[in-house]
C-alpha cells in the first residue's frame, strides 16, 4: 500500500508540475512552484529509501518533513499576501505575518530543546510541534480566505487554491490527530488513510485549478483597500440584521 501511495503521489506531483511550469506559475507563485518540485522529488527518494531500508527512511523523514514545512509556509504566505495586496499596504500587516511564523518557530524550538518527550530525538519534537501549529494557521487562513472570497463574489483564483488546498491538508492530518486523541487505535484502519486523502484531495484540486486559465486578482485589483473591505462587511451585517 505505501508502495502505491507513492508511485501515485509522484506521477500526480509531475503531473501538477508540469501544468505550472506550461501555464508559467512560476513567476507567480514561486515558492508553491518549488513546493511541487520538492515533493516531487523527495516522493521519488521516499520510494527508494523504503525499498532499500525503512530503518532510513523513518530517520530521513523528519528531515524531509521539516523542509516540506518550510516550503508550505512560504506557498501560504505567497499566495495569502497576493490575495490580500490591499492590507499589505497598512504598516504592521506583512510584520504581524512574519510574527506569527516566528512565534511557531520559536515555541516549537523551546519545546524540543527544554520540554522533548522522553525517549524522542528533538528534531521529532521540533518538526511535529511546528507542523502541529502551522496546521492550525493554515486551517485559519483558509476559513479567511472563503468567507471573504464569498463576500466579495468573486471566482476562485490561483492563490485561492493554493490557500484551500493547504487547508485541506490541514484538516485532514488534524482530523487523523484528534481521532487518534479520542479513540486511539480503535478506528486506525480507516483514520491513517485521512493525511493521504487530503493531500490527493489537495494535489488533484490544484491540477484542476492551475489547468484552467484563472484571472489573478488581489482586493487591491478590485479597488478595495482595508477601510472599503470594513465598509462592504458593515453593510453585509446591516443587510443580515434586517433581514
């Protein structure tokens, strides 16, 4: 089964990689464009550790894992700062999202260096906690993302896959976690399978996305800035409460 996951997970990669690279992402969204390439290529690796010896390829893991981590921070933040060009202009708004990844970064380095678990290594404690809490950013970011998307009435954009195919990443391996908290192993047959649906889910809603000719637009391409965006949701809630 691990096996086909991966031939699958690569041949879906290179599908979406050379969709980008034909529909000239890469100037757009580089950091998503190297994203795919990266998981292209450690899909690839992945196989072959696990042929040749998974004792490897569980220590090769979390190194793969933390670079994986770095790259899906830097496809969000891409995308979410073009989707909302607008509030980047406001002093403070490109700070507060830079803060946020270091606050992560920060806890989940004190937590492998002061707090690990016994009888873990603290690069699993570092690589877990830090995608354990950027998993929630991205949830978060993606529920922003839809509710303002679907005020303002716009079509999905390339960023706005991005976002959402994240999320639902996110959702996923989350999901897996807290049914893991819950019940334990009771349901692992069909709980361990969550985290590989979502990605499937996510790599196939990109390929989707990304083959179609999308507009890209930002709210500032709308001619909203944040005080119009404040106006427009005032006047959503006065419309609700009259309603």
């Amino acid at each position: 089964m691990q096996i086909a996951t991966f031939i699958a997970g690569f041949a879906a990669y290179a599908w979406l990689l050379i969709i980008l690279f034909r529909q000239g992402v890469r100037s757009q969204l580089p950091w998503f464009t190297f994203y795919v390439l990266w998981e292209c290529i450690t899909t690839l690796v992945q196989f072959v550790l696990w042929i040749v010896s998974q004792q490897f390829y569980y220590k090769a893991f979390w190194w793969i894992e933390g670079v994986e981590i770095a790259l899906t921070v830097g496809a969000v933040r891409e995308s979410f700062l073009r989707i909302f060009q607008g509030f980047t202009r406001k002093a403070g708004f490109r700070w507060s999202v830079w803060m946020v990844i270091i606050a992560v970064v920060a806890y989940s380095g004190w937590k492998a260096i002061y707090a690990p678990p016994l009888q873990v290594d603290r690069l699993f404690t570092f690589v877990f906690g830090a995608e354990f809490l950027f998993r929630w950013g991205f949830l978060g970011i993606t529920l922003l993302t839809v509710v303002l998307t679907f005020l303002m009435r716009e079509g999905i954009t390339r960023e706005d896959a991005v976002v959402t195919g994240f999320g639902v990443a996110a959702g996923t391996v989350l999901l897996y976690l807290g049914s893991f908290s819950l019940f334990g192993t009771r349901y692992i047959f069909l709980t361990k399978y969550f985290a590989s649906v979502g990605y499937f889910a996510a790599v196939f809603w990109w390929i989707y996305v990304f083959s179609r000719p999308v507009r890209q637009f930002g709210f500032e391409e709308l001619g909203m800035g944040p005080d119009d965006i404040r106006k427009a949701l005032r006047r959503y809630r006065a419309s609700g409460e009259q309603l």
